[in-house]
C-alpha cells in the first residue's frame, strides 16, 4: 500500500543538518505469489514535530510504524517543474510493537506482518494440535471381527 499511516518502515540514512530531520526510507510489501518483499515506497522524508526528535532516538537502520503522515505536491513556476514533499509527523518505534505479539496475533494480524521465529512458532503449534486431535481420533480394536472391512 506504500506510503500511509500505519505503515513499518525501515530507516537507511538521517540527515540531522536540516531545520527537519530528513531521512531515507522505504517500505516493502510480500508478494503473495512469489513469496519476496517488493518495494513499495522508496526515497526521502522530512520529520516533523513529534517524528522529528523520535526518529534520532531510532538505531541505526531501525525500523517504525507511521503514526501521522502528509503527501503535498507543489508547483515550482520559476523551475518549471513539480516537487513531491513527503513528510511524517508522528512514528513509533518498531521494537516497541515486537512486546506483545500474543495480542497482535489475537487480532487477526497477518502472516506478512510476522517474523519468521514467529511464523515456525505458529506452525509448530498448529502441527502439535494436529497431531493430538489425530491420537484423540485413533480408536484400538481388540477384536479383528469388529473391523469394518473384509
């Protein structure tokens, strides 16, 4: 879906030199039928108000969510030329978002959202599952002249 509240991101550059602090990023999606991440948003943004003093805190190529965002195209008449300004003003760090993920799978959060640990664990779970309601099923006879077959 690209650039839009709600979306992780993940920080590559920051320029701090700037009234704003200005920061390359970019966000990538699954293909669902290839199974790799593609990307969908890719280039610079300014931070803003609250974004501007949370992303310094951000480790180096850290990753966040997109609390408030705004698109605007300006037409320069002098150059001739249009200019797309991206700007954030609110993010929240990703590592803050990995502390409950009991709760996020609880809300119907997809698989292309999850890590792989937390995609095995899902998959381990469920193969255990299955393998209990498949020992619950299973029935011994004693008696050969019970089966239900010749």
């Amino acid at each position: 879906m690209g650039f839009h509240d709600g979306a992780y991101c993940k920080l590559w550059k920051l320029d701090t030199s700037r009234k704003f602090p200005q920061g390359q990023i970019s966000i990538s999606r699954k293909d669902k039928q290839t199974g790799e991440y593609v990307d969908d948003f890719s280039g610079f943004v300014d931070f803003m108000g609250e974004a501007a003093t949370a992303v310094q805190k951000l480790p180096a190529q850290g990753r966040f969510k997109i609390k408030s965002c705004d698109v605007s195209r300006v037409w320069s008449k002098e150059k001739q030329r249009e200019f797309i300004n991206f700007r954030i003003f609110d993010l929240e760090p990703a590592e803050q978002n990995a502390a409950a993920p009991a709760q996020r799978t609880a809300k119907g959060r997809d698989d292309d959202d999850m890590s792989v640990a937390e995609l095995e664990a899902r998959l381990a779970e469920a193969k255990m599952k299955a393998g209990k309601k498949a020992a619950e099923k299973f029935v011994p006879v004693d008696d050969a002249d019970e089966l239900p077959f010749d």
